[in-house]
C-alpha cells in the first residue's frame, strides 16, 4: 500500500490523515480542507465511513441534494481551502457538532491555543532572565573584587593611622629634646630688650652701665659675646634686643637676680632708658630676661595670654621652663606646652 497522499505528491506523516473506506486511498488532513481542531474532533465511526472527494464524485445525484450533511457542516464550521489541488465544493461528510468535542480534546485545544500564544514570550523571558542570571553574576564577581580591595585598602590606612601617630609622638619627643638642647646651649645668656638704639652705640658699655644699675659689677672677661640680634617681627617698632653671652651660668643668674631685686626696691622707678644714660623726657622700660628659643617664646606669650584671661597673678619663666600661679598660697603650674594651658578652666 503506497504512503502518498492522494490529494498531493507528499507523503503521509503520523496519524494525522484520513483514509477512504471505498477505495482505500489516503489524504492528508488539509488536503481534504479539514483542520487539525476539526480532524481531532472527529469520532472513530466517522473516519471508518469517511468517502474520498474522487468516489463521492462518482455516485449519482438524485434531486435536489443542495442541504446535505456535508453542506451544514461546511456551513456551521467555515474551512479555508489549503491545498490548491483541491476545489471548495468537495466538502466532508457527515454533521460535526459541540457535543461530540470530549472534555479531553477541548483541553487538548485551549492548550495548543495557549502554548501558542505564550511560548514566544515564555521563550524571551527565559532568555532574558539568563542574560540577567550573567549580568548578576559579573556584578557579584566585580563586587567581591571591590570588596577585597577595601578590605585591604581599609587595613592599609588603619596601619597608616598608627603609624602617623607613631611618627606623630616621635616628632613631639624630637622637638621637646631640641628644644631642650637649643634652650641648655643658651644658659648663659640673657636679652635685653626695649634698649634705644644708636648708629654709633656701644652695647658692651650698655650692658656695663646696666650691671653698675643694679649693682652687679662686671669685668671684659665675664662677657663672652654681646650683640643686637634679629626682631622676630621686621614691622615691629621695638628696636632690637641686645644679647648677652656670659663666661658662666652663675654671672648669669646673679645679672637677672640683681635685675628682679632693684625693680622690687624701685617698684615707682624701675630699670628704664635714664639708668642706662639715655637722656629726654620720655623713659622706656627696659626688660632683662632669659634668652628663650623661639618656641619657649611663643609658649610664654600663650601662657601670659591665658593668665590675663584667667586672672593669675603670676607667669615667670626659670631655666627655660614657663610657670603659672594663681595666687600667693597656690602651687606654681609647670607649663610643658600647649595641652598643659588648654586644660585650665
């Protein structure tokens, strides 16, 4: 028995054809103008007394045969001819109706139908979410990347950090220390500030003149050096000071304690310009005191500032170390820096 269609040159495939219970030739569904829904929905007693187009065609027509069953189907059930092979008026016989579509076949149908409709957007949703699927996962690899990094960026400054507090603690011990050093090369020297200056001035006679002020005597060889020494301010109207190198530290405690004694027995006339042998009406006073490195200086200036505005009575400097007392009874403050002034209330 041959396997081609009778209504095409096309082979027959599957079990979707129908085969002519005269002549036993076999047609593919479409080449009968039945649809693949309307194929299902025919019953078994009708596919076995199914008649081909070409044996149909060969019975008489007797009267008026224009409402047969085939037209009421072709009717109630519109077809669109899909093989041009076949003409229209060949039409399926026998009556197809709802009731004999089982529950089976009619979901059988709605599911093709659906499948149909929603495979496509199934299809690019799935591809979509598989793009996205790699999309997150190269976001996760390059944010693990980020993570690792500022996880060793994070201890990378931490170390820093202690290590600048380190380099920090270091460069205050190494100031304190030249500090110290500047200040213990500088024992026996003392300043003499606010002196008048002249063009063809003498300050080894001034300081001699001083020293005979306040009673404490000097030879040529107890001054080691003498001279006027830079304004740490240019546009300040104070003339410079005069610095005094003495040959001992001793001559240079007895110099300032012969100063501090006569402006305590002279509290109305202290040590001014007269009792250095400036003439005029206007008197400048005159101050003696340690010579202190830069920053003993601007701590000095800080804490006086601080007194004032704290009311101590007292802001002296000893041996290169600044002091604060509040009142006569109180204990002295030891002011090592900044920290130390910052602290008092």
């Amino acid at each position: 028995m041959s396997n081609n269609c009778a209504g095409c040159p096309n082979q027959h495939k599957g079990s979707l054809f129908l085969q002519c219970c005269r002549c036993e030739d076999k047609y593919h569904h479409t080449c009968v103008n039945f649809s693949k829904e309307l194929f299902l929905s025919l019953t078994k007693e009708y596919k076995d007394t199914w008649v081909c187009p070409t044996c149909r065609s060969k019975e008489p027509r007797l009267g008026d045969n224009s409402n047969t069953p085939i037209r009421v189907v072709a009717a109630a059930v519109p077809v669109t001819p899909q093989c041009e092979n076949v003409t229209q008026r060949i039409k399926p016989r026998g009556r197809v109706t709802c009731e004999s579509l089982s529950a089976d076949t009619i979901r059988a149908i709605i599911r093709e139908e659906l499948d149909k409709k929603f495979d496509t957007q199934i299809r690019d949703i799935q591809v979509k979410l598989a793009s996205l699927d790699e999309v997150l996962a190269h976001f996760n690899s390059e944010f693990e990347k980020v993570k690792s990094q500022c996880e060793s960026q994070t201890a990378i400054i931490t170390q820093l950090q202690r290590d600048k507090e380190e380099l920090r603690a270091t460069c205050t011990d190494l100031s304190q220390r030249i500090t110290q050093a500047e200040q213990l090369s500088r024992t026996c020297n003392v300043e003499i500030q606010c002196v008048p200056e002249n063009k063809n001035e003498n300050v080894y006679n001034t300081v001699h003149q001083l020293a005979n002020t306040i009673k404490c005597p000097l030879s040529d060889s107890d001054i080691n050096y003498c001279t006027r020494i830079a304004k740490l301010n240019s546009k300040s109207p104070r003339p410079r000071s005069i610095l005094v190198k003495f040959s001992s530290r001793r001559l240079r405690d007895n110099f300032l304690a012969g100063v501090i004694k006569f402006n305590r027995n002279h509290p109305t006339e202290k040590l001014n310009t007269s009792h250095l042998g400036y003439g005029g009406e206007k008197k400048s006073a005159v101050f003696v005191s340690e010579h202190l490195t830069l920053d003993t200086k601007r701590l000095h200036a800080e804490a006086r500032r601080k007194a004032k505005e704290l009311n101590y009575r007292y802001c002296w400097v000893r041996d290169g170390k600044v002091f604060l007392r509040k009142t006569d009874s109180s204990s002295y403050i030891f002011v090592k820096d900044s920290l130390v002034l910052n602290k008092l209330s």
